[in-house]
C-alpha cells in the first residue's frame, strides 16, 4: 500500500500500467539475477505518518534462502484457532525488515506449507516490502503480485515451480501470475514473466480481472478458482483500488488480503466501495473456517497502534504479518460505523481513507 495523499495524485495514473514502477525512492532497481545481493537503502522522507520507532535488531537471513518453517510463529497472538480452524502452515520467526541491507536477501522465500510459499521483497529494495504468495494444485499454480521491481522475481518463481515439479514426479504445471490489485508495487514483475512457457499473465485492472476468472457481475459475485484440487474463492474487493481481489484458499483457510486488510495504514480511495467490500468479504467467509488473513504490507510495529514513518527504508520490531478474522470483523465493525470517512488507529491497522 503506500501512495500518500499526494503520491496517489501524482503517481496513480500509472496504476494500471504493469510497467509503471508506481512507487518511488525505489533505488538500486537493476535488472541483477544475483540472487544473493542486496541493493542499496532507500532514503527516508517525511510522511503522513504520525509516529516512528527507534529500536532496532538484527536479521539472519544471508543469501536468497528457500527456508522451510523452524517456528509456528513469531509471538503474535494472531493466527491460531481463530474462526474455528487450526492453522497449520507455520510462518517464519522472523521477516526480512531492511535493517541489516548488507546480508539480507532481495527476496526472502518462505514455505508456508509444501504447496504454499510466501515471498517477501527487502525494503533494501522498495520501501514498501510487499509480500507475494504462490500456491500450488495439482494444474497450475498460482503468483499472486510480483512486487515493486529490482527483484529477480522470475528467476525465484522459476526455481520454485522446478522445484515443485521435480518433487511431483516432473509433472508440469502451468503458472498463472495475477495481482491482488493494479498499484505498481504489486505488479512491477508482471513483465519478467512475459515469454515464459506454461506461462498465463492476467492483466491489471478490472476488466482483465473479472474477464479471466469469470466474473460477470462486478462486484457482487464471487467465483471459485480451482488450481487442481485447490479450490479459491476469488472475491472482489474495491475500494483500496478498483480492481482489488482478495483470494480466499478453502485448503489452507487462508483469506489472502492484498492492500484491503494488513497490519499497517489500509489506504481507501473509495470509501464506500471499500465498506461494501469488507462486508461482502465477511459475509462470505461466514460460511468457512478461517485460519488466518494475510495481507500484502507490514506498517506497524509491536507496539499496539504505532504504524513506521512512510517511506521508512527498515521496519525493525515489525507487527507479525498475520491478521485473523476478528481483525476482519473489527474492521467492518469500524468502517460501518463511520458517518464520514475519517482516519482512526487501532491496535493492529489504521483506517486511513484518503
Ligand atoms: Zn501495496
């Protein structure tokens, strides 16, 4: 998410544009295949961000790693049985966050479960961080965002699916990158895909959205999409962007959230747009189990109600990356209750309509 006020007025023409960077302060954006170097540190700028943190700590990922979980969490109190359902894909203790540039990876790689890797961008790269998800059935698997560009992110995606492959007796598989919106930090690495085999790139914005899942009744209607024996719920969700999705994966319970819901400042362009959207999303996880809401960002930090200065180039002592279901609901519970759009701090993400 990102786009201030004003970045949204000068940057969002291109937010439709895979190619469009989208963001900025982005440096060291080369086009490098060294998997293991970390580009330069983005500087840091004023923002509309109320509050900052200080502390710091130490990362320990050196290298591009395809880790494999060694914690069932990071000491969040999020996840676990909320909405009914045991989580059983582990997150890692600890996220890349930008504070040690000179060993972090571009990309952290980690496996959520053998069918399910969540990536994360180093904020050495883009101050966003964003993180992408790729989720493997049978058929296809899919990418879900690409990230904010300076990444290798095909040459990452590439190993994964090989890697998976092999491990299923060489099947092959087709591999369908898609965005859970059109803003540039998510769909900067679209174009890396470009000319691949076994390779289905959906467009950004709402008429590619709804023209390769089949939606015909946007917004209202939700449709399944099946990755071979994995069934998703593919929801759409304006109101942070147009043509915004959140995917809901009936294996894992996970309900994938893009910009719409993260630890972090949930940015509504379309205020009403957005209020229909989370309770259309409510309504319809009603009837499942939830495991956990995993958005695209993390912008607070462990201290309750305390988001990172925008553009801030480290997020040390970041918020853990999950969410569950009552953050869901006290999301819908807020917006529902607002008269008129206002920005309003919680513990775990602040409502901040532009
Ligand atoms: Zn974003």
């Amino acid at each position: 998410m990102l786009w201030t006020p004003l970045l949204w007025l000068l940057a969002c023409g291109g937010e439709e544009n895979p190619t469009s960077d989208g963001s900025d302060g982005t440096p060291g954006s080369s086009d490098t295949t060294d998997a293991s170097a970390a580009t330069g540190t983005a500087g840091a700028s004023t923002a509309p961000s109320p509050t900052t943190t200080t502390t710091t700590t130490t990362s320990d990922d050196p290298g591009i790693t395809t880790s494999s979980a060694t914690s069932s969490g990071d000491g969040s109190s999020s996840g676990g049985t909320t909405g009914g359902r045991t989580c059983e894909g582990e997150l890692p203790a600890h996220w890349i966050d930008g504070v040690d540039c000179g060993s972090e990876p571009q990309v952290q790689v980690h496996a959520y479960d053998p069918d399910t890797w969540i990536l994360r961008q180093s904020l050495c790269t883009s101050f966003e961080g964003p993180f992408m998800m790729l989720l493997f059935g049978s058929e296809r698997a899919l990418l879900l965002d690409t990230g904010d560009g300076g990444i290798p992110i095909a040459d990452v995606v590439h190993g994964l699916v090989e890697d998976w492959s092999q491990a299923h007796g060489g099947a092959q598989i087709e591999l369908i990158v898609a965005n859970t919106h059109a803003h540039g930090d998510h769909t900067a690495g679209n174009d890396a895909f470009v000319g691949h085999a076994s390779t289905t790139i959906v467009g950004v914005g709402e008429a590619a959205v709804r023209e390769f899942f089949g939606i015909a009744d946007w917004p209202d209607e939700i449709v399944p999409y099946d990755l071979g024996g994995r069934v998703l719920d593919i929801v759409p969700l304006p109101g942070h962007e147009k043509a915004h999705i959140a995917v809901f994966d009936r294996a894992t319970g996970v309900v994938f959230t893009g910009d719409t819901l993260y630890p972090g400042r949930l940015y509504i362009a379309d205020f009403p747009a957005y209020v229909a959207s989370i309770g259309r999303l409510v309504d319809h996880l009603a009837g499942h189990e939830v495991c956990r809401v995993l958005g695209a960002h993390i912008e607070m930090t462990n201290t309750p109600g305390d988001d990172f200065e925008f553009m801030q180039p480290s997020h040390p002592n970041e918020h853990p990356l999950e969410l569950d279901l009552t953050h869901l609901l006290e999301l819908r519970d807020a917006v529902e209750a607002m008269a008129e759009p206002m920005i309003e701090v919680h513990d775990d993400f602040i409502v901040y309509p532009l």
